[in-house]
C-alpha cells in the first residue's frame, strides 16, 4: 500500500493489489473507456505522484470490461466543445486541457518519460490515442482479442500523441504507414510479431493476471535498479545513441 494517498481521478479506480504495485484501471467501459480532456491532466498527476511514492515500484494500466482496453478521447465530448467554440459559448475554464495534451501526452503516457515502469495489459480495443499508450509502455501483453490502430487520418485528423515516431522505430516507415495510412487494424497475433506487445495472454479473461505477475517479476528487483536501467533503455530508444544511453 502505498504511504500517500493518490490524486484523484475522474473516469478511473486505482488499486495496489500487490506490494509496491499501482494497477490504475479505466472506467468507462460504456464508451469504450475512451479518455475525456480532464482525464488527460488528472493521469498526468496520478503518474507523477507514483514516481514520487517510494512505496511504488511498477504500475499497470488497463480498461473495465473485455471489449475495451481505451478507444481514444471521448469523440462525444470533443463535438460538444466544438459546437460550443462554434456558436460562442463560453468554454474558457477548460482551456487548460482544451487544446492541447500535458507533457506526458494522452492519458498522461504517450509521451510519459518517468522515472518507473509502466505496463499495458490491453483487455481489448486499442486504438488511436489508446494504441498510443501501447506504443509508450515499457511492456505490454494483450488479450487474445485485442486489436490495435491509429484511425486519426480516416477521420481528417492526426495521432498528435506521439504515437507515430514511436511506431516508426518499432517497426519502420514502412508498416508504419500501412497502420497510420491505409488504416490496418492489428490483431492480437500480427502485434506480438511486430513487437508492439511482448506477450499474448492465455484467455481474455487472464491478461491482467499474467500483466500483474509480470509487475511483479519487476518490483521484485532493486528499486534503483529499476530506475537506472530503465532510464538507459529510454535513452537508446528516444536518442537513437548508443554511447549517450
């Protein structure tokens, strides 16, 4: 358990089902626990406190229910504002979270650096911005029925997430623009093949069983040790140096 108490966090439950582990599970299984503008900030916080918790060492995220791991911002929500901006209404207290992500990007992950693990157990769909936390976790295992996309460009708009520089140097320009561009969905199978997921659960029903045993493989080590090596790891991938890592 952790010493402090967590920030809140709308549309979400945070548990610690093991020592030192923080398993943070989207709520919103109804709209395919897709992320509204406040949730972006609000896990922005909830992440940033857990590298300050020393009682933590390793965190998952995941969706409610088995349709959904997250679908991506809430469309609903994002026609609101737009009709609102459009006829004059007053949408200035969101502006904070309107227009644009916090640093760590959607959800607070896309573009998280961080200073500990976190770890996707993807229950189901995850596409766009929902793909985009995929693509930033240090592991991620996936439910025999998840499928995976970035739909942006088909409906006139772009992952801005940081999702598209990281699918690329995971499996080049070439797929890349095959799942960003022509819309290729990914079943479950074709991402572990293309190392978007390092693992496949053994039913739908055991992949946040498998993803917390996992969790716990990794708390299981020295804290510093955790921080430091993943650190390196994060500085080959994003800086493209060997020696700087």
């Amino acid at each position: 358990m952790a010493n402090r108490q967590p920030p809140k966090c709308s549309g979400c439950s945070i548990s610690f089902p093991a020592e030192h582990i923080m398993l943070v599970t989207i709520t919103r299984a109804k709209q395919m626990n897709s992320v509204t503008h406040i949730m972006n900030w609000e896990l922005e916080a909830l992440f940033t406190w857990y590298d300050a918790e020393p009682s933590l060492r390793c965190a998952v995220i995941t969706g409610e229910g088995s349709k959904a791991f997250c679908a991506g911002s809430d469309l609903i929500e994002i026609e609101h504002t737009q009709k609102a901006m459009l006829s004059g209404q007053d949408v200035k207290q969101a502006e904070p979270w309107l227009h644009q992500h916090p640093l760590g990007g959607f959800a607070g992950v896309s573009r998280r650096k961080g200073k500990k693990p976190l770890l996707a157990a993807v229950n189901g769909v995850a596409l766009g911005g929902g793909f985009e936390i995929v693509l930033n976790a240090d592991i991620a295992i996936a439910s025999p029925k998840a499928r995976f996309g970035l739909p942006e460009a088909h409906v006139g708009v772009y992952a801005y997430g940081g999702g598209l520089p990281r699918l690329v140097r995971t499996v080049g320009m070439q797929t890349a623009s095959d799942i960003a561009l022509a819309g290729k969905q990914l079943s479950a199978e074709e991402a572990l093949s293309l190392h978007l997921v390092q693992g496949i659960s053994k039913t739908p029903e055991s992949v946040l069983e498998e993803t917390l045993e996992k969790a716990k493989q990794i708390a299981a080590i020295s804290p510093d040790g955790i921080i430091v090596t993943r650190a390196a790891l994060r500085e080959a991938w994003e800086t493209a140096s060997v020696e700087r890592a």
